[in-house]
C-alpha cells in the first residue's frame, strides 16, 4: 500500500478519544502545517509491509515488530511516517498497536511473542529476554492495550542538536495512535547505556526509562543491558495537549537559539 499525506492518514477520531478530538486534531494540523512551512513532506502509511521498505531504504535494521515475516500487523494497526526534504529521506519513525487478552505486555516480552509470531520456530537460537525490577512491574500492568514505537531514523546531517525529529515525531505519532485507537500508552525498549544519564530521554521526551531487561542475542553479544521506555495514556494527552495550544519545540534547533537571542 501506499504513502498518504499525514492529515488524510489520520482517519476519524476513535471513540475513546471523543471528548480530546479539537486538541488531537487541532495537533494534527499544526503538525501537518509546520513541517509544510519548513518544506517537508510528512507521510503516512498504515501498513507493516511499506514501513518496513522505508527502512531498508535509508539503511535501518528492521525491528521484528514492523517485520511482517516475524510479526504481521493488520492494516490500520500500524502508523509509519515518514519526513522527506530536498535530499530525500530524513526522518522516520513508526508505531504498532497490540492488544492483549489472557497475557500481559511483560509476558509479551519475556516470551518473545511481542516480536515473533512462533517465537520457538523464528527466534535465533540462543535468544533469550528476562524482565525484572521496575520494567517488569510497569509491563505487568499493561493488560489491555499498548502501542509500541520504533524504526526512529534520523539523517546523520539532522541529528543531534539540528533538528527535534525525536520528540515531534514523537508527538506526531502519539497524537495519530490516540485518533485511531483510542486511550493507550506507548512502550518500547532500548539500549541502557543510550539512556544513561537522561539527555536522550529528555530528547526524546520519554515519562519512564526503566530498568532492567536482559535481551541476549547472538548477532550482537556486546548489547545485553536493556530498558523499558514508556508513555502512560495521560502522558501522550498531555503531549498532544501542549503541542495543540502552542507550546511544541521547533523544528530546527538553530530557530530556538536566533529565538531566544
């Protein structure tokens, strides 16, 4: 399937969302219309199979989780976007709605069924995840539902202190996961040691990084400290809040510093 402009990617406002929907779409739009200021092109995609293309692209390892040969999606349970400029590709990032049933998010996690469909028969041999402390009492909590959000990829000339991709994406897609599947929090993991001393949680405007996952894996033995990065419901609202009533970082970080000059 193909791309679609950001705002048409939207679809109606759910249900649960009804008495949010002037500042989920008052955000929306202010999203839509920044980024056309600046002369990006902000689209959306609603299947598994065309984000993960985008990805292989730009040279992105595709997470199991937005691989439909390990873990198929149904269309509309997964939002990719993608931000184009003159050079192409800049930025991308995704989410994918799970729900859960009889099992919890840490179950999800600890059996590898949150990223294999058959974890027995895909997983490569000598995987292993173990979910303790904090992370796990958080993700033994999330019973119902939860988005999981990952392939963040931003171009190495607009990394860093350039641009604010990270978290206006990230309110991007937050806002987006709230008008299609109603109240729901946002989790996803990371190395520890990218969090360590909290700048890139406060990048990536992250409410929780919790230790401690254990995620061995024999194609990269040296990464085995995990964490769990998450977003309660009320937060993404708060987030989607703020940005509708004007209060979102810019852009460009070099327009904040001629801003407060």
């Amino acid at each position: 399937m193909s791309e679609t402009p950001f705002l048409a990617g939207a679809g109606p406002v759910h249900a649960e969302s009804e008495s949010r929907r002037s500042e989920i779409q008052e955000s929306l739009i202010r999203i839509d219309r920044d980024f056309h200021q600046r002369k990006l092109d902000l689209k959306a995609c609603d299947d598994i199979d065309t984000f993960k293309s985008r990805l292989r692209e730009v040279g992105k390892y595709v997470p199991s989780a937005f691989d439909s040969q390990f873990k198929p999606a149904r269309v509309g349970d997964c939002i990719g976007l993608t931000v184009r400029d003159d050079d192409g590709i800049a930025a991308t990032i995704g989410v994918r709605l799970y729900r859960f049933t009889v099992t919890s998010l840490a179950d999800q996690l600890e059996t590898l069924s949150l990223f294999y469909s058959n974890p027995a028969e895909q997983m490569v041999p000598g995987e292993r995840l173990s979910i303790r402390g904090e992370a796990d009492a958080y993700a033994s909590r999330i019973t119902e539902k939860v988005y999981w959000t990952g392939g963040l990829w931003v171009r190495p000339d607009l990394r860093g202190r350039k641009t604010n991709f990270p978290k206006l994406l990230g309110i991007a897609a937050g806002s987006m996961a709230h008008a299609r599947w109603g109240r729901v929090g946002m989790v996803s993991v990371s190395e520890k040691a990218m969090f360590d001393g909290g700048l890139v949680s406060k990048s990536y405007d992250i409410q929780h990084v919790l230790d401690s996952i254990v995620w061995t894996h024999p194609a990269r033995p040296e990464k085995r400290e995990w964490v769990l990065l998450a977003k309660d419901a009320d937060y993404v609202a708060r987030q989607t809040l703020m940005h509708s009533s004007g209060e979102i970082p810019l852009i460009y970080r070099d327009q904040e510093r001629r801003k407060i000059a």
